[in-house]
C-alpha cells in the first residue's frame, strides 16, 4: 500500500503539472494539457486502482489549493476520473468460465476474461460526451443563454480587425461565429473521444513495455461493441435535427459515437483484409487518409455501423470458409 501511495502522489503531480500547463497560454501547452491523464491511466495499469486514485485526487487537490475549488471539479470531471474508471475496467477480469468480475489481477486464476477492449472505447465515447455537455451547460441551460455565451466568447477571441482597429467584415464575421457556436460542440466530442482512447492506448503501451501489463494486449481486429450501441447511436442523430439545446446535446453524443464507430470500423477492416497481399498498402493508406484528410474517417465509421447491425465480420468468415490446411 505504501508503494501505491508513493506512485499515486508521483502520478498525482506530473498529472497536475500537465494540466496546469493549460495557464501559461502558450501552444504546447494544449498539447500537455490533453495528455494530463496519462500519469493517472499508468498508475493504474502498472500498480493498482489505488494509486490512480490517489493521484486523481491528490492532483485535484492540489490544483484547487493554488488555482481555486472550481479546479478540483473540471480535474476530476474531465480528466481524474475518467481516467481512473478507464484503467480500472481495463484491468478487471474474472474466471474465463465463471465467476465475478474483480478488479486485481494478482492471485487470480490464470485463464482470464477481461474487460472488452470495445466497451473501453464506447467509455471512452461516454466520458467525452459528458465533459462536452456539462462545458455546454456550463454556458447556459437553455439555448438561447448558451449561444448568447458562447457568441460572446468568441466574439472576443475572434475578431476581424483592420489597422485602425475597427470591425471590417460584421457580416462574415457574425456568420462564422454562428457556424462556431453549432460547430464546437461536436468538434469537442470527437477531439475528447480521440484523447481518451489516444491516451488509454499509449498508457498501455508504456505500461506493457515496463512489463507490468498484467493483461494481454487486446487484439484490433477482435474488437465489438454491443447491440444496443448502436441503437444511441441512432437515437442521439434523430433527437440532434430536434433543434435547441436538446439538438446540440444529442449532436455531442452522436459526434462521440461516431469516432468509436469510426474505431470499430478499422477493426472490421483489419478483420477483412487478413488474407490479402496488398493487405499493408491497404491498412497504411486507410490510416493515412484519416490522419491527413479527416473526412475518410465517415467511411469507417459506416462500416463499424455495418458491423454493429449486420455482424460483417461474421458474413464474411463464412464465406471464406476455414483456412487451407497443407
């Protein structure tokens, strides 16, 4: 225990540092500020739920004893938790044939069933989501109190001006704060999405590499997701066209779903295209095409709904057929 207290206040600090970074204004310190959870996923993965805990906590703390109390609340909605209950799932497992779920890998028996790396993402997915509304309600709790905040916001970040200092496009400027405002939202789920498995994944990196990973290193092309994922999926795009702030909230959790459809869909396409010679061409212009464009991201994403509703990964085993013996 005194082990996991130490690492928890190690990790505790390098988090707090990481996402007090975000004060200094400077553009690398978006980049810290969005990997502050990774000291708190490591501690978890590599030690216990404990220490990730007490990082989580002692960062908050700490954050609200020099910055104010509101810090200890956005730490631990938007980084501290989610990034505990993220590594506390990777690491449950129970008896592969019976049994409960239990939350320590040590003195387990040593056929496992862990936690499914798809359902990781959908919390992920989740956890991105509920950050982006609650900034949203943050704003105001009605549409009207929440565009009127955000417009003003941005209207004071972006201004076009010219050398006299006055306002030189009103129109165009006054449109692209209207996009913004119902742009922005979805734009945070899918960013916050993205962090939380970017940073789940490369904690498990660091961690299987130091040879503390208790678990196996799930494989891409086995991951799923369950049914009913994809029915929210369908709800929050039909509830996002109901206008107001129930759209913009429904929007968020579409635009969060989609990325962990999107990640689906790579799954699916590492499931169809093993066999294939031109299997590396394939994969390494898909991740190109993402990274560079964005937008081919839609064609995953539709191919992980695919899966979700018409199990294509099982269409298309039978039929291939099982594998040729010699």
């Amino acid at each position: 225990m005194i082990q996991n207290g130490l690492i928890g206040i190690g990790a505790g600090a390098a988090s707090a540092l990481l996402f007090a970074s975000v004060t200094s204004g400077s553009l690398l310190s978006i980049f810290l500020f969005y990997i502050a959870p990774l000291p708190i996923l490591i501690a978890v993965l590599g030690w216990s739920h404990w220490a990730g805990m007490i990082a989580a906590i002692g960062a908050a703390t700490g954050l609200a004893a020099i910055f104010g109390g509101v810090f200890f609340l956005a730490f631990m909605a938007g980084t501290g938790l989610p990034a505990w209950w993220l590594g506390y799932l990777a690491m449950l497992a129970r008896p592969a044939a019976t049994g409960a779920l239990h939350g320590s890998a040590q003195n387990a028996p040593a056929a496992l069933e862990w936690y499914p790396a798809g359902r990781l993402v959908l919390w992920a997915s989740a956890f991105a989501a509920l950050v982006v509304i609650i900034g949203v309600l943050n704003l105001g709790t009605d549409f009207e109190s929440y565009r009127a905040a955000l417009h003003q916001a941005l209207d004071r970040i972006i201004r076009f001006t010219g050398d006299d200092g006055e306002q030189t496009a009103p129109s165009t400027h006054a449109a692209l704060i209207d996009f913004l405002v119902l742009a922005i939202p979805p734009a945070g789920a899918v960013l916050a999405t993205i962090t939380n498995v970017t940073n789940l994944w490369l904690a498990g990196r660091i961690v299987k590499f130091s040879g503390r990973l208790q678990r196996p290193w799930p494989e891409l092309p086995a991951l799923s997701f369950p049914r009913p994922a994809a029915l929210a999926f369908v709800a929050a795009v039909a509830l996002s066209f109901v206008g107001g702030l129930t759209g913009v909230l429904a929007g968020v959790t579409a635009s969060s779903l989609l990325i962990a459809f999107g990640i689906l869909g790579f799954a699916v396409l590492h499931s169809l295209t093993r066999g294939m010679k031109g299997r590396p061409l394939v994969l390494s212009a898909s991740y190109a095409s993402v990274a560079i464009f964005g937008w081919p991201i839609l064609a995953l994403c539709l191919l992980g709904l695919a899966e979700a509703v018409a199990d294509v990964r099982a269409r298309s085993a039978r039929k291939r057929g099982p594998p040729a013996t010699t």
